[in-house]
C-alpha cells in the first residue's frame, strides 16, 4: 500500500501540466557499476537516496567483471542485483563495457596493457584495465568482449537493455554490433566539457574530445542502421555528477529543459556506486534540486522505458 501511495505521489509531483519547454521531457538517472570493490558503504549510500527518491527509476550499468574476477561473489552479487530491480521494477538493468584484464582474458581476447586514460602504465592487483579504452581493441576483438559480457550478465539473470562504454570509448563497429545481443540504445556518447575542468590535464579528456567533439548539450538522439535493426545513439548531456560542480549541474539542467530546441529534451545525469558514499550530499543535493525544479515550473518529464519505447518516433 505505502509504495502504491509513492507512485501517485511522484505521479502528481512529476507529471504535471507543462508550457514551458518544446518537446517531451526525459529524466534519465543513471548508477555506473564500474568494477572497483564493492563497499558496504556504499551500499548504504544507495540505500539512502532509494529512501529519500522512491520515485525516482534508475538505469543501471553493470559491469560483468564482478562475475570474471577470481574470487568474486557471483552468486551474491546477482542475487543482490535481481532483488533490487524486482523491488524497484521502474529500474532498467543496462551493461557498461570496460577493459578489465580479467573480463577480456575471458572472451578470449589478448589484453592490452595501453593506451591509458591517465597516461600512466597499469598496476594489475589483482585485476586492472578499466584505465585500457575499449577502442583500442581490434574491431574483432571489441565485438567478442561485448558478446560475452552480455552472456555473462544473461549467465546471472540480467538482461541489458542499455549500452555505454567505459570512458565514452565506443567505437562505431561496436555500436553497429548492438543489435545482435538485443540492446537498441548507446549512452556511451557526452559532451566533452562535461568533463572539461575536471579531466583537461590528461590524455584521457583528449580521447573523448577526438571522439565526440561535435557534441553539445543541446545534440539530439541519431538512429544508425545496422542490418539487426536500428541504434539510437543517446547522448550524456548532463554526465555524471563527479565531474561537475552542483552549480554547473543546475545550469546545464535549467538550460536544456527550458530550451525552445525542437525535438526531445533528455536530462541523463548519474553517479558512480563506487564513490556515492563519499559523493552523497552532492548526490542528494543534485536530486533534491532536480525534484524542486519540476515541481515550481511544473514542467513533467517521462522515464527511461519510456524512452526506449518512443525513440522510433524521434525527429532523427
């Protein structure tokens, strides 16, 4: 009863008459599971945004090296995760692609020791490669990484229905390969000044900048046609909340859902679970602040599966 209670609350506080934005309106939450240690704290940490944002659904992007790594907690962990996403049944379960040494081992493929983002060589204790972009396998191997990634999370009852790649690193080879494993959207994509002040030093913000340099706030969703079917290629406007201040957050999230831009307005921000527990109050405040914003312009936004299901109409 007291869930059913949350829904029609969010329902009155979200999906309010609008008047001040062209276009539909998507809030995109996103968890990034990268594949660092897994701490308790930090799991107290999601807890606690779960209790104070009920009705906020969340995507998330697992990594599958939970599952490769020696003496990781398959079982546990799945189970965890299968339990989450039957309690929270608006979450969408989604798969982040990295290039773990153990994951790549896995499918078979040689494991690349460089390029890093960082610049600096790779210490593996025991596992490393998250640092290794996954554009800097061949296009062969790429493909036989994402293949068993998303067997490996089938393996243990999750079924990705998002894609991103560790650091933004996609290839357009990988994206075309979507299809065949059931996945029809791409988050790897953001705008490169998103991560401009935190990461200009390394060789990491120039990667992303060759990569997506034409990408701005305001870029909308692009289809690309694979022979399996079509790809929406989605954009990180906002990025995650570690890489902006709250203050660049707002902004950015004022100016893209109050714009007169023609076609959909899609807010995607999130948070690493390996650092919400130190980031919380930041988390918090950002969440916080995106609640008040819909609820004073009464400015209603739809949900991720939403989303998934209207891209077919979107003005590519």
């Amino acid at each position: 009863m007291r869930r059913g209670w949350l829904w029609i609350l969010a329902a009155a506080l979200f999906s309010c008459g609008s008047g001040y934005a062209k276009g539909k309106v998507y809030l995109i939450s996103a968890v990034f599971w990268e594949g660092e240690p897994l701490e308790a704290e930090n799991w107290r940490a999601l807890a606690t945004f779960r209790s104070q944002f009920p009705e906020v659904p969340l995507v998330h992007f697992f990594t599958p090296v939970y599952f490769t790594r020696p003496g990781g907690t398959s079982l546990e962990l799945a189970e965890k995760w299968q339990k989450m996403l039957q309690q929270f049944q608006m979450d969408t379960p989604g798969i982040q692609l990295s290039g773990w040494k153990s994951l790549v081992e896995g499918a078979g493929v040689s494991f690349l020791s460089e390029p890093t983002f960082w610049g600096a060589p790779l210490r593996c204790n025991p596992d490393c490669g998250h640092e290794v972009p996954v554009s800097a396998y061949k296009e062969a191997d790429g493909k036989k990484l994402l293949q068993y990634s998303v067997g490996v999370l089938k393996n243990h009852g999750i079924t990705p229905k998002a894609f991103l790649t560790g650091g933004h690193m996609s290839t357009e080879a990988l994206t075309q390969s979507l299809p065949e494993f059931g996945i029809y959207s791409d988050f790897s994509a953001i705008d490169p000044e998103v991560l401009a002040s935190a990461f200009h030093p390394y060789p990491w913000y120039q990667m992303v900048h060759n990569r997506w340099g034409g990408v701005s706030l305001f870029s909308q969703p692009k289809k690309i046609s694979t022979s399996n079917g079509d790809v929406t290629q989605f954009y990180q406007t906002l990025g995650p909340i570690d890489a902006l201040s709250l203050a660049s957050f707002q902004q950015r999230y004022k100016d893209l859902a109050l714009s007169d831009k023609e076609g959909p307005k899609i807010l995607f921000w999130g948070f690493h679970f390996e650092t919400i527990g130190k980031n919380l109050n930041k988390v918090l405040e950002a969440m916080a602040f995106v609640r008040k914003f819909h609820q004073e312009t009464g400015l209603s936004w739809k949900s991720f599966q939403a989303l998934l299901e209207d891209a077919a109409a979107f003005p590519y």
